[in-house]
C-alpha cells in the first residue's frame, strides 16, 4: 500500500491532537512520536497508530523515509530541536511562540537556511476564513488607508487556577505567558493585516488569583510602520463566555468581525463579506464535549493547510497558497516584537521601538 513522506511529530499534545491528524490529511504517514516520558509517549503512539514512541530525536530523525519534523514542545525547546532537524536535512515546520527570544530565533532561521530545508511556523490561523478574507479586503483597498485598529478578547480558558492548562503557559523559564501562548497569534494577524511594528508600549499583568507565574494579561498599544495605531488586550482569566472586538477602521470603511463572520461598513451602508472559495477550509471535526479538543474543530483545518505547505516542500513542488506562507523569517518577525513588548512592561509600560 503506497504511503506518503514520513514525518516524525515532536510533543504530545498539541502535537498528538493537531499535528499528527494534519499531517495525515496533508498525505504524510506519522513514523513517531517524541515526548519526554518514554511510557506516556508510547501509549499515546499506539493510540495514534504511529509505529515509533520515542524520547531521542536522533533516534527519530534516523529513521528511514523520515523527511518532515514539526515540533510542539515548551517554546524553550524550539531553538535546539529545530536547529537539530534542519541540520539533520529535514524540513520543519515550528510552533508559536516560536522562540525564547529574537536570538535564538535568528539561529533557528539561519540553520534552515544554511540547510536549504523548508521551514513554516505554526501560524496556521493565517487560514481561517474570517482573518484570510479581512487580510484581503485590507490589501484590496476596501477600507481605503488603514487608520486604526482594535483587538480585545476576554478567553475563558484559565480564570480558575486550578484550571487544566499546558504547564508551561505560566512558567516564564519555559518561555510561557499568555503574551506567548495567544498574543503571538495577534501579533502575527496584525503583522499580515496591517505590516510590520515600528514601536509598542505594554504592560503585562495578572488577572487571576495566580501569584508568581507568567502574564495571564496583556494590554498594549502600538503604532505600525505604516502610520497605523492601535490597541491590543486580551486575558485568558475570563469568567464568563468568550467575547471581543477586531475592528479595523479607514480613510473608506471599517472592518469588524461578529463571530466567524466579516462586515463592512462603508459609504454604501453594512454589508457581509462572502468567503470566496480559495479561502475555504478542509471539513471541521464537529465540537468535542472533551476539553482537551475544545478548540480542535476550529484548529484543524488551518493546520492541514499548514502542512500541505510543508508536503510542497518535502516534494520540492512551489507551494500555491492563497495566504501569506509563515515561515521561520515571520518567526523572527515576532519574537522582535514579543522581546519589545517585554521590555516596555519591564520598564513601566515606556514606548520601546521595535527592532529591524
């Protein structure tokens, strides 16, 4: 039976929950499974029905039809691992926050490149439909010039401490903090949106009963090279359901998202726009009662296209994608803005620029 390229999948959670799953629709066969805890990753390796459980990357690395990594472990940990596949000639494909901070985020880009492997990080909500098609009708001049934009979420995912989270969100050592964990996301859609940060003023913060531990709040405001301002806030300790705003406002009109869905205001009056079909996604799994797969339905199908990009790469074929590729250069992008965003909350919320 004919099987597609192997990929080895390094963490074993989001990377059994998402990774392997997209990796499989995106034709690549899962040979293993890494993880730190040799009995857990093997149970969770049968489970999957990937051949191999193992704690060596060497090891996996080495096995044979091996040609794709991805790599979903504590950020602290990208730089090395990635740098190991690259070097080992394997295409990688990185989650967010993609670093520890802009240095090791250089090595990590300067490896795939010396190695001439394809290398994505994990921004796959660059595809989901909302964000792809507001990022198109910004670059389509429907809003004219980009004056201001807000982003606010209230997420109910850790109001209570004792809530099930990834251990490393709030151990800063680990490279964890909601800034990380979600915030790069928005940094990321804002950078697709809108171009590239020229300077940020920040604070991040505790809204929870947590003491000693990472940012479950972030609220910065910063101005884009471009000209436009705005403002970013979002906590993960939000009591109650969902909720926020993603506005984006012009000389010509205004953008704003109600749920999955895009308007826009204009002179002609309050219209939705239509999701054309090169912006649409695979079929969602439907919602999962299992906390664990809370947000699966919504992270599959962007990540499938993710790593369709990453399949193009292992074939040597030009990938066609109808968003911006996020590759390790928009990894670096980031964490220049992430380390800015730092040290202006380290230093009393003062406007830091961002560097080149």
């Amino acid at each position: 039976m004919p099987t597609g390229p192997g990929a080895v999948v390094v963490g074993t959670g989001f990377g059994v929950r998402v990774h392997a799953p997209a990796l499989r629709a995106a034709g690549f066969t899962v040979e293993a499974l890494v993880g730190r805890d040799a009995e857990r990753t093997g149970r969770r390796a049968e489970r999957l029905g990937v051949p191999a459980g193992l704690t060596d990357l060497d090891e996996a690395l080495a096995l044979p039809g091996v040609e794709a990594v991805t790599i979903a472990t504590p950020p602290h940990t990208h730089a090395e691992l990635a740098v190991a596949a690259a070097e080992a000639g394997k295409h990688v494909l990185c989650e967010k926050p993609f670093s520890m901070d802009a240095t090791d985020a250089a090595a990590m880009l300067a490896a795939a490149e010396a190695a001439g492997v394809t290398h994505l990080v994990g921004h796959e909500f660059r595809w989901a439909p909302e964000r792809a098609l507001t990022a198109r009708a910004i670059a389509e001049g429907l809003i004219g010039d980009p004056r201001l934009v807000t982003l606010v979420s209230y997420v109910p995912l850790a109001a209570d401490p004792d809530a099930k989270v990834p251990p490393w969100w709030f151990d800063a050592g680990s490279g964890g903090g909601w800034l990380g964990a979600s915030g790069s996301h928005i940094v990321d859609m804002v950078r697709v949106w809108l171009g590239e940060f020229e300077s940020v003023s920040a604070r991040l913060s505790i809204t929870s009963q947590r003491a000693g531990v990472a940012e479950d709040t972030f609220t910065i405001r910063f101005r884009l090279a471009s000209g436009v301002e705005g403002v970013l806030q979002q906590t993960a300790a939000n009591w109650g359901p969902m909720a926020g705003i993603t506005r984006v406002a012009g000389t010509e009109g205004t953008l704003w998202h109600e749920g999955a869905t895009v308007m826009l205001g204009d002179r002609d009056g309050v219209r939705e726009l239509a999701v054309p079909d090169d912006l649409a996604l695979p079929p969602a799994p439907a919602e999962s009662d299992d906390p664990r797969h809370r947000y699966t339905h919504l992270e599959l199908g962007p990540f499938t296209r993710l790593c369709e990009i990453l399949r193009a790469g292992v074939d040597g074929r030009e990938a066609e994608s109808a968003v911006a590729i996020p590759t390790f250069h928009d990894g670096l992008a980031e964490m220049r803005v992430l380390d800015a965003i730092r040290e202006s909350s380290a230093n009393d919320g003062a406007t830091v620029k961002v560097k080149p």
